[in-house]
C-alpha cells in the first residue's frame, strides 16, 4: 500500500505541475511581441498597365495589394506600411516592435529600409473592375520632410530596390508579405567619348568642321562690309546749288517760242 501510495503521489505532483505551467506557457506565447507574424503569400510587383513614368530616375509604381490583407488576425485599424530597401538590406531587416521605432526615410542610407505609404485595408479591398487605375507610387512626394513617418520622398539613386508590406498593430508586426523582385532606376544618360581611333577621328572632324565654319564667317562679314561700302561710294548725292541750277534751267525750246513772240 506504501508503495502504490507513493507512486500515486508522484502522479498527482506531475499532473498538477502541468495543469499550472499550460496556461503560463499559452500566456507567454501569447504576449510575446513578433512571436507568430503571418506571412501572406503575395509578391508586390510593378504595375502591369501602360502607363508612362512607371519607372524614373526618382520612383517606381506598384500595384495595390487588392484583396490581400482579409485576414481575421488584421483589424481594419492596424495600419499596413510599405517597407522600401537597398536589394542588399532585405536580410538585414527587422520589423520594429514598436511604433516609435518605425525608420524613417533620413536614415535610409544608414539602414538601408524605411517605411513608408501607411494605409488600412479598406484602401486595398477587392472591388468591381472599373476605370479607375489604382496603383502606390514610390518616391513621389518632394515636399514632405524624410525626418516624418510615412514620408514618401524621391528615391536616392537607381538601386535596385525591393519591397514588401507589413502590417503593424500596438503590439508590434501582425503579417507580411514576400520581398519583391528587384527593380532598377532609369539612370541618367552620360555621353562618353568612344575609346580608339574613332574618338580621335571625332574630334578632328570636329576641329576640320569648326574651321570651316569660322572661315565662312569671316568671308561672309568681308563680303557685307565691301557691298556696303561700294555702295555708298557710287551713290552721287546732288548739292543745293545744284538743285537750284536745275530749277532755273530753260530749255532752247522754250527761248526760240519767246523770241517769236516777241518779233
């Protein structure tokens, strides 16, 4: 009996310790901030309409994760950021645990990822089609400070970039999407000299056609200044003396019809 009742004691100690430490690890499971972030199998990517400006030397245009966020984890308060970083950065990321420690675009080129473009879900529903092009632009605000949250201002250089979105409550990071495929700037076109002969070739033509160019100008200018000067020198310009002569001027017709009369 001494034996079976010390083996039933044991039992009971065991049970007992396990009834106290479940609901203590389900409530430490639960507090805990980031422990279980959903991920949401969607891929931002560009915009697929025809449209121009998609990509700038300063910004790139997404399309709107329609439909993507009808989770019953996500409230229809918790906002939904759009994380922008270097292609390079993407394994360096942490989502913050708190609002406060949201990176802003001004210390982009410290971290390499900020966030940006906070929106709920009612801005991405699903809805009918329509004519209404939906689309997230990035890089398109050049009047907000990079110190502020959310600001969206023109992206630094040409990249490449990736994205993804992330939905934060006051708890810390609820759900996330997969990064995206990387996406490159238009950069600015440099004319270069091509190197070798044909640069060399370039310039003296350059030079041959500069020359020319000068010479015409210069016989062209001698040639208007001698035409004006010939000109002038040919005009005869009649003195007052002389206009009087011409006015007293009889004819010999006019004397011979006077001296007829006269006789």
């Amino acid at each position: 009996m001494r034996t079976g009742t010390w083996m039933l004691r044991p039992a009971m100690g065991l049970s007992g310790r396990s009834l106290l430490l479940s609901p203590l690890w389900l409530l430490l499971t639960w507090v805990q901030p980031g422990a279980s972030v959903e991920r949401i199998s969607y891929v931002p990517r560009l915009s697929g309409a025809n449209l121009a400006g998609k990509v700038t030397q300063s910004t790139f245009t997404l399309e709107q994760p329609l439909g993507q966020f009808d989770r019953t984890r996500i409230s229809d308060f918790d906002p939904i950021w759009l994380v922008v970083a270097y292609s390079n950065a993407t394994q360096d990321f942490t989502a913050p645990q708190k609002t406060k420690d949201i990176p802003v675009p001004a210390t982009f080129t410290q971290k390499g990822y900020y966030l940006t473009l906070p929106a709920q879900r009612l801005h991405y529903q699903s809805s009918p089609a329509s004519s209404q092009l939906r689309v997230l632009r990035v890089g398109n605000d050049t009047h907000c400070s990079p110190l502020k949250e959310g600001c969206n201002p023109p992206l630094p250089d040409s990249g490449p970039y990736r994205v993804k979105f992330l939905v934060m409550n006051d708890q810390g990071p609820v759900a996330e999407t997969e990064w995206s495929d990387e996406t490159r700037l238009q950069q600015a076109k440099i004319f270069e000299a091509v190197p070798g002969s044909q640069s060399e070739g370039t310039v003296v033509i350059i030079a041959i056609l500069s020359i020319l160019l000068a010479i015409f100008l210069v016989v062209l200018l001698v040639l208007l200044v001698y035409t004006c000067f010939d000109s002038c020198r040919s005009t005869r310009i009649s003195s007052p003396h002389e206009q009087e002569s011409m006015r007293r001027y009889n004819t010999h017709h006019m004397c011979s019809s006077a001296a007829e009369r006269g006789s």
